[in-house]
C-alpha cells in the first residue's frame, strides 16, 4: 500500500539546510487566492479570497519540519521568474528575511530565490535586490488584510545571516516539539 507523506512532517527540510532549503509552495506569484496547508490531512485548503485587490508578489510556501513562534512552519517567499505550482517542492536559496508583526503576533517570512531559475539564482544576497522589491513586498504585506480589519507591521528587511539563524532555531524547535517524526 502507498503510503503518502505529509508535506509539513513527511518532507525533508533539505540536505544543505539551512542555506538551501526545501520550500513547498503554497501560493503562486500572481495569485489572489490564499491556500496554506491543512495541519491535519496535510491537503491544501483555500483559507479565503484576499479580500483587496492584490496579488502575491512572490510564491509563498513554508519550510517543512520548521516551527515558529507563530506555531506554524515557518513561511517562505520564494523569487523566481515564473510562477510555481502550488503544492510544488523546490530548492531554495536563502537569502534574507522580512520581520513582520501579524494581528499583535512575530511571523517572520523568509525570503529566497529559486536555486535552479538562472533568472534569479545568482542572487546571494538580499542587499543585491532592487530597491523596489522591498517597497512592494512591504507594500503588499501591510495593505493586503486592511479590508479584513487586521492589522500587519512590517518591521525591517534583515540579513542571510540573520534568516539562517531563524530557520535554524525553527529546525530545533520542530525537533523539540515533534522529535524526528516521519
């Protein structure tokens, strides 16, 4: 009988984690449609329709066997050139992190680009970015719930050193709260 994995506990956080990463994606870039993983079934589920009218500017997934502050995997913005198919697992190489503020809660989101998208790969730095990105991205993320009444601060844009940190004490803490479930 087939036995099949769930994404968060079932998938590898990758093999050169915690500066590549797997990322399994949620979201497409363009979409206005927020999906996450169901914790229970591990199926994808709509959580609901951005309420205005933005679209994700980046595709938006989590890394498996993470936990956050926010008792959730932790999220990931993946860079690439075209969008990806949601409930994909792809490489990505981390480059920064966003710190941000969810309704009163920390929820940091890492920010990567696709390893084998020559598009963006080259990219190893989030300082290398355009200016521009961080407008949109800050941008989106503190507009994208005001519909909703709730209330997103985007702190600061930080460094690799700094998200690598982060997704190595979300690697710990996964480890202390699931053990090595597979």
């Amino acid at each position: 009988m087939l036995t099949v994995a769930h994404p968060w506990h079932g998938v590898s956080t990758g093999e050169q984690a915690p500066r590549i990463v797997t990322a399994i994606i949620e979201i497409p870039q363009g979409s206005r449609a927020k999906y996450e993983i169901d914790k229970d079934s591990g199926l994808l589920k709509l959580d609901r329709i951005i309420y205005s009218s933005f679209y994700y500017p980046c595709n938006y997934g989590f890394i498996p066997r993470t936990y956050g502050d926010d008792k959730d995997p932790l999220d990931i913005l993946v860079i690439t050139s075209q969008p990806v198919q949601a409930l994909c697992l792809m490489e990505a190489k981390v480059i920064g992190v966003m710190r941000m503020i969810d309704s009163g809660d920390a929820d940091d989101k890492i920010i990567a680009v696709a390893a084998h998208d020559p598009s963006v790969n080259y990219y190893n730095n989030i300082e290398e970015l355009p200016r521009h990105f961080f407008d949109e991205l800050r941008h989106f993320f503190e507009e994208y719930k005001h519909l909703e009444k709730k209330e997103v601060i985007v702190n600061e844009f930080q460094d690799k050193a700094t998200a690598l940190q982060i997704i190595q004490d979300g690697i710990n803490s996964y480890k202390e709260n699931f053990g090595n479930k597979v």
